[in-house]
C-alpha cells in the first residue's frame, strides 16, 4: 500500500514533469503583477484579487462550518480599517484550539493551485491559458495567511505548543 508521503512525491514528479518553465514563469509573473495591484488603488487591487479573496474567505467559512464555529456568510465588500483595506472577512465563535484550523485554512489553497495548474494549465487554448494561470496565482496568493488570521492563530499555536509539552513531560513519567 502506498504511504503519503510517497504520493505526495508521486504527485510532485508528475507536477513537475507536467508544468514547463513557461508555465512557472507566467504563474510567478501574475502572482507578482497581483501582489503589485496593490498600489494601484483598492478598488483595482479588490478586482484583480477578487478570486483569490472568495477563495480566502470560503476556506474560513467551510472549516468553521465543519468545526461548528457558526461562521457569518463571507463578506467581499472592501472595507477601510485603520491599517488599511480588508477585502474580505468571515465572522465565526470558536474557542482557541478550534480558531487555529480555521484561521490556517486558507493554507490549503496551494495545493488546490497546483493541482488546478496540473489540470487545466497546459491543455487549455491561449485564452483560456491565461486565465488559469491569473486563477493559479490568484489562488496562491489566497493561500497566504492574512495578518488576522496570523494574529488569530497565534494564541492558538502557543496553547497547542504547551499542551505538547505537557503530553511529552506525562509520556515521559
């Protein structure tokens, strides 16, 4: 029976030996020119990113959803905050140790991108092509974490990492 890990690597030739350099550079390039966008005002930013940010904010939703943290309905409306511009946001109820899964959701959607590139980048018309690289970079982009979700995961990591230890120091009695 094949591990994980050895699917994973499986997984990983097969991308690797699927997507050319044309394909990473084009991803990257659009990864960048998204990233940029930023400073070409929020509303040009809010559409450019607006993929990724429905992406962003589904994830939240649909593991707080699961984790029966009650989760608001995804909010897209570009709101001005005192850092700056929130593009999006989920509001849900959950204790630390269930925020930590929620608020790293997001992570999860750069393999969805990879994967997405794999099954749809190299086949496609040059039009099409185009636009499943600017979905794949957008998805990348949502994956990161934003600094909410950083300030939310936090306490949650620390609680995680004592509980850790306390299980380490019992196992070892």
């Amino acid at each position: 029976m094949e591990t994980f890990s050895s699917a994973l690597t499986g997984w990983i030739d097969h991308l690797l030996r699927t997507l050319s350099a044309l394909d990473v550079f084009c991803v990257l390039a659009a990864f960048v020119a998204i990233r940029v966008c930023r400073h070409a005002g929020m509303w040009i930013y809010a559409l450019v990113a607006l993929p990724g940010t429905l992406a962003h904010e589904l994830a939240h939703f649909l593991v707080a959803s699961v984790l029966g943290a009650r989760p608001t309905f995804p909010s897209l409306v570009p709101v001005r905050t005192e850092h700056g511009w929130r593009l999006g946001s989920v509001a849900f109820r959950a204790g630390y140790l269930r925020a930590l899964p929620i608020a790293i959701a997001p992570l999860a959607l750069a393999p969805l991108a990879l994967w997405w590139a794999d099954a749809f980048m190299h086949s496609a018309t040059p039009a099409l092509y185009l636009l499943h690289v600017w979905i794949v970079a957008a998805l990348l982009t949502a994956s990161l974490p934003s600094k909410a979700d950083l300030k939310l995961a936090w306490p949650a990591l620390i609680v995680l990492l004592a509980l850790g230890v306390a299980l380490i120091i019992w196992l070892q009695r």
